[in-house]
C-alpha cells in the first residue's frame, strides 16, 4: 500500500467518524423533540379533559330557571330582565324596579362560583360583565360610535358596583372580573332588536394552576 493510499485511508476513516457522531447528534436531538412532543399532547390532552370536566359543572346554572344560557357564546342572561330597560334612556343607574332582581342574580353566580372553587380549588375564573344595547327600530344609530360602547360599559360598571355594594364579591373565589360594553354589536345578539336591552356574564375556567 502506497502512502497515498494511507493517507486516502485515514481521511476516510476520520469522515465516517465525523459522519457517526453528526448521525448520533441527530438522533439524539430527534429523540429530545419527539419526547417534547409526546409531553406537549399529553398535556393538551389533560388540559382538554379538565375543560369538559369543568363545562359539565355548569349544568346547575345553565338550568336555572333564572337565567338564560346562550350556549353558542356560553353567554348567561338574567331571564327577568332580558328585552327591559333597566337604565332609563341614555342614563347609566339602574332603575328602582330592577335593582332587587339584579342583585338576586349576583347573589345567585356568587354562589356557583363558590361551588366550582370547592370543585376545583387549583384553578381560576374570568368573569366577564358585558353591556349591551338596542338600536332603534330603523338600526340608524351608529353600531361603531364611540356613544354605543361607552354607555353599554358604564351599564355593567353599574350592575358590578350594586353587586359590590351589597357584599356580592367575586374576587373572593379566586375569579378575575372583566367588565366591557360591546354597544350595539357583539356575539349571540337576539334576532328581535329589543332583547338586546341586557347585560351578560361569561364565566370563564382558567386551565393554568392559580399562582
């Protein structure tokens, strides 16, 4: 064998063995993100379990006669008060007739809300209050003016603040409160224009542990 053919010979060898531990890298990266990946779906697969689970406990407040579940948006209306003007005309206080009812509703989500922390004491909840408003027969009024959503969030400061004041205090189960005006538009709205004179409350379970 000519020193040629050596030196061929010991090139090669150190190209097989450079190929060998880039092949070894690879497997063993490959093996890492599969492992990640098989970790990722389990967890989203517990995640998925632990949200139907958490959807079947809102059975009891999806059937109480007094509210009514839009189940398209998972929205609650308070029965009595759909399609009534509980604010007078372009005002933000609650009407006298209205406010026991209103607050009977609070007192009734508060005590779900108990329920589901003694059910599931790890997690959390968004508690969504949403203004939302009619328009007018002929729909003239601006569905995006600023006059829309400024009032039908100041509604449901005012329904969260008579809960407040009379000791309905959601926060106390670990349930962040979110309170928005959607004016005139908005997910779920009733066909019939009048219906849309309502506020509505979402609950929302937070998968994540609670910190």
């Amino acid at each position: 064998m000519t020193k040629k053919d050596n030196f061929f010979w010991i090139g090669f060898s150190d190209l097989m063995t450079s190929l060998f531990f880039i092949m070894l890298v690879l497997f063993v990266l490959t093996i890492g993100y599969l492992r990640h990946q098989q970790i990722g779906l389990r967890i989203e697969n517990e995640q998925l379990k632990k949200i139907i689970t958490i959807e079947k406990q809102f059975a009891p407040l999806e059937n109480d006669g007094n509210f009514i579940f839009l189940k398209d948006c998972k929205k609650f209306i308070v029965k009595e008060l759909m399609g009534v003007e509980i604010f007078e005309p372009t005002e933000v206080v609650i009407k006298p007739e209205f406010v026991n009812t209103t607050i009977e509703s609070g007192q009734k989500i508060e005590a779900f809300l108990s329920k589901l922390q003694t059910k599931n004491p790890e997690l959390s909840y968004l508690l969504v209050i949403e203004g939302n408003m009619a328009n007018k027969w002929d729909n003239s009024l601006n569905k995006d003016g600023n006059w829309g959503y400024t009032i039908s969030y100041q509604r449901a400061l005012a329904v969260y603040n008579l809960w407040l004041q009379n000791k309905i205090d959601f926060r106390k189960y670990n349930v962040e409160v979110m309170i928005c005006g959607s004016g005139f538009n908005g997910l779920c709205r009733d066909a019939i224009e009048e219906n849309n004179k309502r506020f509505s409350i979402q609950i929302i379970p937070k998968i994540e542990n609670r910190k």
